[in-house]
C-alpha cells in the first residue's frame, strides 16, 4: 500500500496457477471459492484460459 492510499481501493485477489492440464487448479480453485461464499464474501471468478476440453469455467462460475 503506497502512503496516503486507503485499504478500500486496494484489490485482493487470489491466483491458482499449475504447471500442467489436469493438476487440479480448478478443483483447488472451486474449494477457495466454495469456502470464500460460506464465510459470507463476495466473490467474483475468472478463467482466461481453458484447454482439456472439460467444464471448468462452467464449475467455478456455478461454485461462486
């Protein structure tokens, strides 16, 4: 945080990355989420890119 700036400005974020397909990012990613909704937070989720041919945007968009 940079002197003078308000913690309401600033963005979170949490980032699941892997080496490989079929690692288990979006199965780690739909259990962060899972919890974040539970616990009663706003959550908003993004999947730049999908390969493998499964459903994982549709996962994580139903898990927020």
């Amino acid at each position: 945080m940079h002197p003078g700036q308000s913690k309401s400005f600033m963005a979170r974020g949490i980032y699941v990355t892997g080496t490989d397909t079929a690692v288990g990012k979006t199965a780690v990613a739909v259990a962060i989420v899972r919890g974040l909704v539970r616990a009663g937070k706003r959550v908003g989720v993004y999947q730049p890119v999908a390969t493998g041919g499964g459903h994982d945007p549709d996962a994580l968009w139903e898990a927020a």
